[in-house]
C-alpha cells in the first residue's frame, strides 16, 4: 500500500505531458510484450524489434508493419493490435481523464492551463462528462461503420468472419490506424462505393478530433431547440479538412489520370481520388499501389501527410488548424494586418507564434530523423540513381511515421533494426505531439527573458 502511495506521489509530480508520454510508452511496453508471446504468432516467435514496431504503429494509430497482419498473428495477435489500436486511438482523452483524477484538486493553475492546450481548445467545466460523451461518440460512429461494412462483406465470407473484418476495419478506420487483415490493404475494392465510402466517413470522423465532433453532435441533437453556433475551432478544421480532401482528390485524379486512373471509369476515378486524398492525411489504407505513383504525385501526398488530421483527433502531423492559421496569418501580412483574424475572431498572437514554432521545429525534427534513418540503411550498390531513389523512399516512410499516416513505398521491409527505431521514435513524436515534448523540455514555467535594445535586419 505504501509503494502504491508513493507511486502516486510521484506521479502528482510529474508535469501532466510527461505522464502523458509515459502512459503511451507503458502500453506499448506492454503491447510489445504480448506480442511475443507464442500464442500471438502463426509461428510462435517474433524479433524484440518487429514486436516494438508493430505495437508502437499501433498504440501510435501509424499502420506502417513489419510483418503482414492478417497472415503472421493469429486471432490473439490481431485482437492485441486491435485493443492497441482502441487504446491509442482514444488514448488523448482517457489519458487526460487520468491526468486529472491522478491530480486531484491541489493541480496549479499553470498546469490546468497546459493540459487544456492539449487537449480542449476552450476551458471545459466537466472534462470527465466530455470523455464520457467521446466514448459513447466513438462507440455508437465505430458501430455503425462495423454494420455497414458487415453488409459488404457478407457477401465474401462467413457471418463470423465477416463480422470480425468490419469491426477490425471500423475501429482501424476511426482510430486512423490503418491497420488490415489484407496484405494489400483495400487494392482489392477499389471500385466498392459501399466500402470506399464508409471506410472515408470512419476516417474523417476520426480525424477531424473529438471537441469537434461534441460540437457537431451537440448541434445535431438541440437544432430544433435552439440555434447552436460552431466555434471558430469546428469551423477552421471542417473548412480546411473539407479543402484539403477537394484540392488532394483533384489533384492525384489530374496527375494520375494517365496511369494509375487510366481506362478507369469517371466515378470509379472520383472514388479512387477521393479516397487516397482522405487516407493520405493520416490513415494509411490505400486502393492502389502508392509505390506505383508519379514523384510529383508522391510530393503532394507528402504535403498532406505533414499537415495530417485535426487537433484532439486520432491523428498525427502538424494538424489542419496549423495550416489554416499561417495561411491566415501570410494573408493578414499581404493585406497590411497585425492581428489574424479567421471567421471575424481574432486569433491571440501567442497562438500564432506558436503555430509557426510548431512547423519550424517539425521539419527539423523530420530532417534530423531522416537523415538518422538514411545512416542506418547500408550503402546500396545500385549507384547514384539508387541513391536518389532511396532519398524518395526514406522521406515519403519518415513523413509517414510523423504523420501517424502508415502508408509506404515499401521502405518499411528494408529498415535495420536502427532504422525502425528511428522510425518508432518519429511514430511516438507524431501522436503525442512535438508541443507535448516541447512541454517536457521546457516544463511549465514560463518566461519573457532577457530584452536588449532592439536593431533590425535584413530579410527576404
């Protein structure tokens, strides 16, 4: 009992996004361990390393593998990965439920204003009520993407296997995971309007983050008593996520038109489109072969998998309200603006800087880890045009580990046991969030520093 005490003790003093860290750490200590256990796997064994990055893609909700989910676990493994994926796909909210009963009422003012800028993006008066309100959200959405793709696959298989593939498929698809019984994802169906559409619904749910969807349920269930008004949050991310999903799907369906989309029929090449623009962003299913796309195709997936999903969401990158924000910000200096100014709200300028902070110090966590993984992979003797294929392959796979995306070229089988921890580290990074590191660094205490008399220089 006094061990438990001082347990508790401890953690009290810990600031809440070191716990936070820790806590996604445990589960995947946990994950992994489970994971190699010989009833997890067909063939009873599996390497320490293959067991932290397939735990570590999971609780991260990546979906970058090492081995072929549905052909190396067995049913144990596949339903370890599963309760992972649930895990870390809610694991934002549960864990700050945590934070706060772990806390108690002797939590200081500046700590309840760090948790709140992780997780709300206004102060809640009944942050349990929320989470209890988010768990009946993801139980009734993941319920009814299960439901509508039982009735696909019902058609193929067994009522129990069916059953079991639309519920693995609807907690992955929400969760923005990834993760498929199937070795080559959804390839298979790329033509199914049922299954594209309901996989894209799962997805985007999950991703546009959880105080959005309050908001939008919340709107949906008193419309007819009074008039609910979105926040200026809920309309940024719907607005963007909206903008990002046209502009990607158009986009991949003009470059792609003459290769992968060709002889495809219209709607077929809309829903292809559509949907590699969706699962880019953060989930990591793919319809087609991502190894067979154009470069320039590649580079706009790239674009939109460092921008990712929404904050408070299942998802990684530097998030849609990022991009909205030094949009907005550019077009304030354009015009001659101090303040930024989104839906006739002034945003605070600290949350401006810290948005540009937020990308700056991203893309040089991308090229340090990058370049660490480029270390790691010996030297090919294909030459320089290998080598040029190489730094496409690493960037597109370290992007889509920040990204907590998970789709690949295929430079997931050919890391070093070095090379996937360098990736296990960038998929930790990109769903915790940089800012909650930024939060272990720097802890709590805020300071102006030192000022000197200003002199100006040049720029541009």
């Amino acid at each position: 009992m006094l061990k438990i005490d001082w347990f508790i003790q401890k953690i009290r003093r810990l600031h809440p996004a070191t716990v936070l860290v820790l806590s996604f750490v445990l589960a995947i200590a946990v994950g992994a361990a489970l994971l190699m256990f010989p009833a997890a796997t067909v063939s009873g064994e599996m390497a320490l390393i293959d067991a932290l990055f397939t735990a570590t893609s999971a609780v991260c909700v990546t979906g970058l593998i090492v081995v072929d989910t549905g052909r190396y676990f067995t049913a144990f493994g596949q339903a370890v990965i599963l309760v992972l994926i649930q895990i870390g796909g809610l694991g934002v909210m549960t864990i700050s439920v945590t934070i706060f009963r772990l806390l108690g009422k002797n939590i200081s003012f500046r700590q309840r204003l760090v948790i709140q800028d992780i997780f709300t993006h206004t102060p809640q008066e009944n942050i349990l009520s929320l989470v209890k309100s988010i768990l009946l959200y993801t139980a009734i959405i993941e319920s009814l993407g299960a439901g509508l793709l039982f009735i696909h696959w019902i058609k193929e298989y067994p009522a129990g296997k069916a059953l079991y593939l639309a519920w693995f498929h609807s907690v992955s698809a929400f969760c923005n995971a990834g993760f498929s019984t199937f070795a080559s994802s959804l390839m298979n169906y790329r033509g199914d309007r049922l299954l594209n559409l309901t996989m894209s619904s799962l997805i985007v749910l999950g991703g546009i983050g959880f105080p959005v969807l309050h908001e939008l349920f919340h709107a949906a269930r008193y419309h007819r008593i009074k008039r609910f008004k979105l926040s200026v949050h809920a309309k940024t991310v719907l607005v963007t996520t909206v903008a990002l999903i046209t502009a990607g799907g158009l986009i991949f369906g003009v470059l792609e038109r003459n290769s992968i989309l060709q002889g495809a029929a219209f709607m077929d090449g809309l829903l292809i489109s559509l949907f590699q623009s969706i699962t880019c962003r953060t989930a990591g299913f793919n319809t087609v072969d991502i190894g067979a796309l154009s470069t320039t195709t590649l580079a706009v997936m790239m674009f939109l998998m460092f921008f990712g999903a929404s904050p408070g969401s299942c998802g990684g990158g530097v998030k849609t309200t990022t991009l909205a924000l030094i949009s907005a910000f550019a077009f304030s200096r354009i015009k001659g603006n101090h303040r930024v100014n989104i839906f006739k709200k002034s945003i605070p300028p600290e949350t401006v800087a810290k948005s540009t902070a937020l990308i700056l110090i991203s893309l040089g966590l991308i090229t340090l880890i990058f370049f660490l993984v480029l270390l790691s992979i010996p030297d090919s003797a294909g030459g320089r045009a290998d080598s040029h294929d190489r730094f496409l392959l690493y960037l597109f796979e370290t992007l889509s580990a920040f990204g907590t995306v998970g789709l690949s070229m295929g430079a997931t089988a050919t890391l070093t046991g070095l090379g996937k921890f360098w990736i296990v580290l960038m998929m930790l990074i990109g769903r915790v969030g940089v800012l909650t590191f930024s939060y272990i660094i720097t802890g709590t205490s805020a300071t102006k520093g030192i000022e000197h008399a200003e002199e100006n220089i040049m720029i541009g």
